[in-house]
C-alpha cells in the first residue's frame, strides 16, 4: 500500500538489493502525527524487497529503517500516511499505538468491537441465512470449528449436526477428547467417523503438499455428503474459516495464495452444500475471545492451532503412512507434555513436530549404528499467525524433550530446532 501511494504520487520505490524480511531497527527522524510520542528507536517486523527510496513531493519522510530509507511518510495536509513495516503484528511493539493513532485519532472512528456484539450480531446473522434448514458441521476440536459449531448450535439449537471426521491425521487422545466435550459437555448431535483407512489409501504414494492438502479437504467433504446423505441432506455446511485463512488462500483482495487452506482453497468445485463460515472476518485472538464469551472451556479456547489436514502436511519429503503418523503422534506428545510442564504451553502460538519422511541420520544407540528418523521441533510466538517469531525455549527443556524423544521413540535417534521466523518462513513446513 505503501509502495503504490509512494509510485503513484512521484515518489521512487526501486527494488532493493537487499531483502528485510523479520525484525528490523527503527529510525525516527520525524515523529509527525503518525509517530508522536514514540521513541526515537524501535524494533518492528518487515516482509519487503521492493523499497521507498524517496518519499513524493510534498510529503514528510518520517522514518528508516535498516534496508529501507523511507520506512514511513505521512502527507498531512492530503491525508495520506503510509507505512513499511506491520504494525499489527506483536514482533512491532509500537504498532497497535500506530494503528489506534491513525484508526482514532487521524481517521476519527469509535470503538465499537466487543466479543458480546459479534457473538449476538453472528446469531442473528446465522438465524437469517438458515432459517428452518438443517445444518452439518465439520467438527475438528479446534478452536475455529468449536466456536463455530457453538455459535450454530445457540442459533438454530438441534437443527445441527456436528460430524467427527477421525481421518488418522490427529494428535494423540484427540479424537476421544472432541467426541467427549460436544456429546457430553454440550450436548450437541454429533456423529464420529472412522474414516482412517479412505484417507490415508488416497495420500498413498503423494508427497506434494498442495495436492495433499486438496486430497485431504476433497475427502473430508465427500465424507461429509455421504453422512449429509443419511442425515436427510442438510443443505448448509458450517466452516470455521478464519481471515487470515482467506488472506492467505488468495482470498483477499490483492492476496496473494501462499497455501490452499482445506476449509477455503481445498474445496471442491462440486461442493453441494452453502457454507455458513460465522468467522470468516476474525483474527484468532478475536475468536478466542468470542469462544470465552459464548462458554466455550478454557482449554478448548486456548488450543493451539492445528491445521485441518493434521498430520498429514506435518510428514514432509515422503509418503504419508500409518507408521510414520504413529511416530510423529508419539513425538508430538513428548513435545505437548513437556511444553505444558514447563508452563508454556499458552506463550505460544503453536509448537509442533515435522517428519521429513524419506530423511535418515546415522547414529550410535548402544553398540551398534542405527538410521533412524529425524524429528524436527517448531515451536513460535505470534498474535494471528500472519508473521511469527521462533521461540526461545530453555536449553534443559529443550534437552529433556530430545532425550525423552530418542528414548521413548525406538525409530528416532536424531532432534533438530528450526530456528526460522515468519517471513521468510511459514509457520507449517507445508
């Protein structure tokens, strides 16, 4: 945006011989409206390699940066300000300060967002669009699809029908918790599938992750229909499709598609049901708050997320099989355990595990030479998973997880970190 306002109004924007993706230096040379108050340094995330090198005619040039010599600029008397960097994202302090500055004091909006508004304004929203007609939810027992599915429930009650698709593709014990907490805790009509078999005979042989996660969200619903079958043929699908979900699909406007998202890119063409996606404007902080509001337990609101085509994108560089998802659900335990011992579990944004399946490291376990597998370990900060930092775990939590991995896990002699932030990275290897 930026960059556009820059080229448009006879400014220079080039592309840079240097990249400035992650944490970068903050320099303030004038504060302007824009800035007032900050400090005069100051860290803030960047994802750029085209680069403001002169701000347009008229304009002030408030900040650099350290690859780029016009950071921010601001046009007062035209009311135009643009920045380079994200400040809505937590690895730039500052930000929120910047975007409530520009929301309320440049542009003059109120604040009228609150959990209770959205929650009451998603009610009625739903009520409206599925009148009498019956419902069928996707129900993963993730945070997305947990408010979702309860936000459908409180507005059409039992014309709802939650199904448990148990694709092999999950995190240990997690099935049996989902299936426990909407049939026993929420009473909500629910039916478990046991479809193990069906999804990992379609990702037989397949490696690629796009055409994994399509495989994957194509037969999840095409279980769906045939459970929508017996149910009468519900009409609507409910999906807890997030923005950032969209975004990052090429869903929005000028997005570009950085993963097709089972519940957004992975559709089907012939999909045969109206989506009903209550979520589909909320950040994930937004919904947790919405999932507090609405009832929803703590633990349950506060799950990390997981992707929809589970461990199947968490197996990179081979076959996606039942052994290698054994493995990889044992290790993911050890890392769970260990992360919620040492509390934190909800300092994170996600930590998880990844299977590079086809690799093998040499090793030496007793007397003799193994190859075993390796297992990499992702563990990262973020507000809403559009940028991420790599966690800075303890050193003796880090060893007590790699000891226990190699010891527990007969096939694994090898533990590695990845150290990588978002960008330049993803937050899923997949």
């Amino acid at each position: 945006g930026m960059q556009a306002m820059v080229l448009g109004l006879g400014g220079r924007v080039e592309a840079a011989k240097i990249g400035e993706f992650g944490r970068s230096q903050l320099t303030v040379a004038e504060h302007g409206r824009l800035l007032a108050g900050l400090p005069g340094e100051q860290s803030c995330w960047m994802s750029h390699r085209d680069t403001v090198f002169q701000a347009p005619p008229g304009a002030t040039a408030l900040a650099s940066s350290s690859e780029s010599p016009v950071a921010a600029f601001e046009d007062t008397g035209r009311g135009l300000y643009g920045i380079q960097f994200h400040p809505e994202v937590v690895h730039t302090p500052y930000g929120t300060q910047i975007l409530t500055r520009f929301l309320e004091d440049i542009c003059g909006c109120d604040r009228s967002w609150d959990a209770a508004s959205v929650a009451d304004d998603q009610i009625r929203r739903i009520r409206e669009q599925v009148g009498d007609g019956h419902v069928i939810c996707g129900l993963s027992g993730g945070v997305d699809s947990s408010v979702a599915a309860l936000l459908v429930h409180r507005a059409v009650g039992d014309q709802l029908t939650c199904v448990f698709v148990d694709h092999g593709l999950m995190r240990k014990n997690e099935g049996d918790q989902v299936v426990a907490a909407f049939r026993d805790t929420f009473k909500v009509p629910l039916v478990a599938v046991d479809a193990e078999e069906r999804f990992l005979a379609r990702l037989a042989g397949v490696s690629e992750p796009e055409t994994k996660r399509k495989i994957i969200g194509e037969e999840f619903i095409r279980v769906f229909e045939e459970e929508a079958l017996k149910l009468g043929n519900p009409r609507f699908l409910v999906q807890g499709t997030l923005y950032s979900d969209v975004i990052e699909s090429g869903g929005g406007t000028g997005a570009a598609t950085i993963k097709s998202h089972h519940n957004v890119g992975g559709l089907p063409e012939d999909l045969e049901f109206e989506l009903v996606e209550p979520l589909r404007a909320l950040f994930k902080d937004e919904v947790r708050r919405v999932g507090l509001e609405i009832g929803l337990p703590d633990r349950l609101v506060w799950r990390q997320p997981f992707p929809g085509p589970g461990l199947g994108i968490r197996i990179v560089g081979g076959d996606v099989t039942k052994e290698r998802l054994e493995i990889l659900r044992d290790a993911d335990y050890v890392l769970q355990d260990e992360i919620r011992g040492a509390g934190l579990y909800r300092e994170l944004w996600q930590s998880f595990c990844v299977l590079p399946g086809d690799l093998r490291s040499v090793g030496v376990q007793g007397d003799k030479r193994t190859y075993g597998y390796v297992v990499v370990i992702r563990a990262v900060t973020s507000d809403d998973a559009m940028t991420a930092d790599w966690a800075r775990l303890p050193y003796d939590l880090l060893e007590r997880i790699a000891s226990r991995m190699i010891n527990e896990i007969r096939q694994v002699n090898r533990v590695v970190l990845d150290i990588t932030s978002k960008p330049p990275g993803t937050i899923e290897w997949e």
